[in-house]
C-alpha cells in the first residue's frame, strides 16, 4: 500500500530544498484538468521546450499537452482513431498518443505517482538519498526524469540490451546508470540489481514499477478519466466500449481499466504479452523485441482478478509493423491501398510496444466480433523518436524496404488472427494470480496475507483507489510549506 505516515522534520528539510530550487509539485487534479493550474505556471510554460529539464515542467504530466515540442499550452486529450482500412477490422480503435509527455512516453506520470508521495511526507530526503528505478527502458527514463525536477538524485537500471536512445539520453539525466544483462524478458535480473544495492549502499531507496501502488494509483486516476473524456466526445447512442486492451509491462496502465470498469461494468480487459515470452498465456519464458514490456513473471500492482482475456503478440509482426509504418516504401503503399493520408503520416506516433497494443486490439476485435459500433481503447505508450536506431538496424540487416516488402507486410496486417487468445474464466485468472506467489513471496519478500488479500479481500484496490484526494490534500499542503 501507499504510506502516507508524515515524518515531520524530513518534510521541514525537504520543503527548504524545493524551495531553493523553485519546486512546485502538481496535484492529481491537474494532471487530470490542466486547466486548473495556476495561470503564472502556465505561463511560464510557454517558454519552456517539452523535454527540457524545469521544474514547472512536472505541469506537463497530463494527456493535455499541447501537440509541439516547446511552448506548448493544454488543449483536449491526446487521441488517434484508427480506421478500418489500416486495422482491417469494423470496430474503433482509439489510442492515447503518449508522445507528448516530457520524455516522450507516459511513463512519467507513473514515476510521478511513485515519488511524489514519498517527498510530501517526508519519507525520502532528496539531500542524502537516491531514488533507484529499476526498468525496461521508459520507467527509467521517466523516473530519472521526474526526479531531476524534484530535486533528487538516480540511478537507473535497463537491460543492456534496450534501443542505444534510451542509454544516451539517460547518461545525461540519471546520476547512474546501470545495464543488466539480457532483454526485456530479464526482469529477474533488474530485481537481483536492486537487492544488491539494497545489501550493499544506505543511500538508495527502491522505486520498483512492479510493485509499486503509485504506478497503478496514477493510471487509474489519470489515464482513465483521459480515456473517459475521449469516449464522452466520441461515443453515439448506438455505440458500445468493449474493451480496454494494453500489453502488461508493469501492468501500471492496467489501472485505467480498473477506473473504466467501475464506470462501464460489462468493459473487458484484455492483457498482451510477447509470444515468445509467454508467461501469462502458458506459463512460459523466453526473450523478445518488443521493447517496453517485461516479462516472466506477474507484476504485484496487477488487479489480476479484472481481467477477462491474455492475448499474445508475435514480437516479428510488430518489428515489420515498425518497418512499414516508418520506411518510405512502406507510407506510400498505405496510402495506395486507402489508408487515409493524415493517418500514414502520424504513424510515427507508435513505438515497438504501440504496435503491439495496436495487433492485440485486432486480435480482440476479431475474437468477439466486433462491429462498426464497438470500440476498443488501447494506449500508444511511446513514438518512434525512440527507436531510429532499431530501424537503421533493420535496413543493415534485412536491406533495403521495398514495395514487396510493404505489399507482403500490409497482407499480414490485414490477416491478423485470433490465434495465441485466452478468454478468461475465474480459475484461469486465479491461476495467473497464483504465478505471483513464486516472485514476490520466495524472492522478493512479500507478505502472503497480502498476496491473498489482493485476491479475496473486495475493498483492497478501493482502498488504494481512494487515496487519491489525500494525497492531493498532501500536495496542497507542501507547496504551502515551500511557499513559507
């Protein structure tokens, strides 16, 4: 659970460093309506660049930024509706379009979600700790991010095997920087990092996306009040919301489909995973490319019991996905085929893991059928402004994109199956809980009342959920100390 216990003299120092450094720390209210953020900050943002590294721009932690890399004011959510002549199915598949993050990926509104509430109460001091995040690639970057901001010093671990991008913006941002071996899939290994550090400096404290409640507690408040704004502009009277569909990762995202579901009760969710790593699906293990999501074992933060279908993806159809969405060849013969030209040229807007929340929202549509008066949400988490190194290393590997190629790539996309599909039913979601026993119990220390509690106890994730306006009464409070 999120503590929020106040160790008084830690808040005192904390408060004096902020206010050095001219640190105001938004609410969850304004992340999710920015127009009630004062208007001097907004201001001030209109000469500030999107990624540059200002405190104010912890105000930019919203679905509502405007769509240009600096000077940007808040407008509506960050959407895209992709048509049927790119997905090949009826039903609408709308996405969140993370791009406009500082960062470039959402992930930093989760680490916000993680840290923040340890500064407001005075249980990190940003003067003689580091906050440690432990990651596949965006969390890190996000977490060294946010925490620059606020004042704090990091250390971010990725497996040595994530896009060269992430490596050489971080080195400029994080005070550490740590590769562990493998890939996505390695996340034991990221865990094993964390306890060495743990045995071995006094001076870190453990920011794990997996199990941390701030990572699902943002997402639920803020991701899914943006997508149910979306659905209040775009849904008719004849319209149905199916179902929210996102890859697991650190199952943060999955808690907009917690809010969701408590407002639209028959809402499915539906979890994606790589194939080659099919731990949800089968129980199984593996490694893959698609960056961004980890694997081999089942995040503490996931409300396992919401969820209704596993699908995996082929991490092969998202890196050729990748190819034709980005290569020239590939954007001409969309638009040849009917894909509408404004769409071709926003498809840069998907990074590896997008596309593959954009395949598992096919395959889901096709699964159940879905009509031209269904809709499906899904997130696109990051762009490919984070990946132009995987595509120069496609075009050294597999030469140049050509016309075939992007005839061959467009007849997978439109023939997508429902193969590698898992419905769920009581027993097949408790058997996906249960996985969590063996991570967290035997290795990382976990209680297992509490494991038991996420899965018996009907109030656990309420609770969670409804600290959302303490936390912000918190927040009030410390941007009066540092005001003093």
């Amino acid at each position: 659970m999120i503590d929020l216990n106040i160790d008084k003299k830690q808040l005192a120092r904390t408060a004096q460093r902020c206010r050095e450094r001219g640190i105001i720390a938004p609410t969850f209210a304004q992340m999710k309506n920015p127009e009630l953020v004062p208007g001097r900050i907004r201001e001030e943002l209109g000469k500030i660049g999107l990624w540059d590294v200002h405190p104010r721009n912890l105000f930019r932690i919203t679905w509502k930024n405007e769509p240009v890399e600096s000077g940007g004011g808040y407008g509506g959510v960050n959407y895209m509706t992709l048509p049927p002549e790119l997905t090949g199915v009826k039903a609408k598949i709308v996405a969140l379009v993370g791009k406009w993050f500082p960062t470039g990926a959402h992930k930093v509104g989760a680490t916000y979600g993680c840290l923040a509430p340890r500064l407001i109460t005075g249980q990190f001091d940003p003067t003689s700790q580091k906050a440690v995040w432990p990651s596949t690639g965006n969390y890190c970057r996000g977490g060294a991010y946010v925490a620059n901001l606020l004042a704090c010093e990091s250390i971010a671990i990725l497996p040595e095997e994530m896009s060269r991008e992430r490596f050489e913006w971080l080195e400029k941002v994080a005070g550490e920087v740590i590769a562990t071996p493998g890939c996505e899939s390695n996340v034991k290994e990221i865990f094993d990092k964390c306890w060495e550090l743990r045995k071995t400096r006094d001076d870190v404290v453990i920011f794990n996306q997996f199990d941390e409640f701030g990572n699902h507690l943002w997402h639920y408040e803020v991701t899914g009040h943006a997508m149910e704004e979306v659905l209040a502009n775009i849904m008719s009277e004849r319209d149905s919301f199916a179902g929210i569909v996102l890859t697991s990762g650190s199952a943060g995202t999955l808690g907009s489909g917690d809010y969701l579901k408590e407002k639209f009760p028959t809402l499915k969710i539906a979890v994606g995973e790589a194939l080659q790593c099919p731990t949800l699906l089968l129980n199984g293990f593996g490694g893959h490319r698609i960056e961004g999501i980890g694997d081999k074992h089942v995040p503490w933060i996931h409300n396992v019991k919401n969820t209704d279908m596993v699908i995996a993806i082929d991490d092969e159809q998202s890196a050729r996905l990748m190819r034709l969405f980005n290569e020239p060849a590939g954007m001409e013969r969309l638009v040849s085929v009917g894909v509408p030209d404004d769409i071709v040229k926003k498809l840069d807007l998907l990074g590896i893991s997008s596309i593959a929340n954009m395949l598992a929202s096919i395959k889901f549509a096709k699964y159940y059928e879905l009509t031209e008066n269904d809709i499906v949400f899904t997130v696109f988490t990051d762009s490919m402004e984070l990946y132009r190194s995987r595509l120069r290393e496609a075009g050294e590997a597999f030469g140049e994109y050509s016309e075939i190629d992007a005839a061959v790539d467009i007849d997978l996309l439109m023939n997508i199956t429902c193969e590698n599909t898992l419905e769920l039913n009581y027993y097949g979601r408790k058997r996906i809980h249960n996985l969590k026993y063996y991570t967290w119990i035997e290795q990382q220390g976990k209680e297992l009342a509490e494991l038991n509690a996420q899965w018996y106890d009907r109030e656990y994730w309420a609770r969670i959920h409804e600290l959302v306006p303490k936390i912000d009464e918190l927040i009030e409070e410390f941007n009066g100390m540092v005001a003093e």
